[in-house]
C-alpha cells in the first residue's frame, strides 16, 4: 500500500506503508513486499504467521484475494481485524516467513509452530 498522495515517480521508503496495519517502512520494523507495491510488517507477519501456520486458523473470506500475491484460492489466509480488505494466505505467510527468517539483518525468526 502506498501513502495517499505519494509521488509514484519519487518513492521514499515511507511512502510504503504495511497493508494490514498501515504502519510506514522505516528502518526499525522490516517489511516484505508483494505484487503492486503490498507489504506486510514484521509484527503483522508474525501474527498471521501464528494465526495461519501455528494455529491452523483461517479468517480469510471465500473469494478473498491474498494480496501480496493476488491471488484467490482456497488455501487459509488470515485477514486484518484492522483493514479487513487486507487478506494473506498460507503460502504467502510461509514465504515472507522464510525471506525474514533468513535475512541477517534481521533478528526475526518464525514464530513457534508447523512451518
């Protein structure tokens, strides 16, 4: 998600804000990014991580769309109690898992669970 009224053609980091809280990029919280400029916060990452992977629990609406990758399968996703619009499945919550988990610059490390 990008900030409203951000300048397409001069990004700053923080024109970069998480899609399920709306919290901006900055250097204190990483983010992974999506399709179409999506992204998604350590902290919120965590909890659908939790949520999807750890708990087995889907809050993902039928015909919902993930939308780091925007897709819409039947797979569980979690969706923001925040921003209801903003939906992740499974597969994507594994993968954002796996980017954090293994970049150095970061102490973030999957939360407990199957993963």
């Amino acid at each position: 998600m990008h900030r409203e009224g951000a300048d397409p053609a001069n990004m700053e980091m923080t024109d970069f804000l998480c899609d399920f809280c709306g919290r901006a990029w900055d250097d204190a919280i990483p983010m992974v990014e999506g399709h179409q400029g999506s992204c998604i916060c350590a902290n919120c990452l965590t909890v659908a991580y939790t949520e999807i992977v750890g708990l087995g629990h889907d809050t993902r609406a039928p015909s919902a769309k993930c939308v780091l990758c925007l897709l819409e399968e039947d797979t569980p996703g979690w969706t923001s109690p925040l921003r209801t619009e903003a939906v992740i499945c499974r597969r994507c919550a594994k993968r954002a898992g796996g980017v954090l988990h293994k970049d150095p610059d970061w102490s973030w490390t999957k939360p407990a669970g199957e993963g």
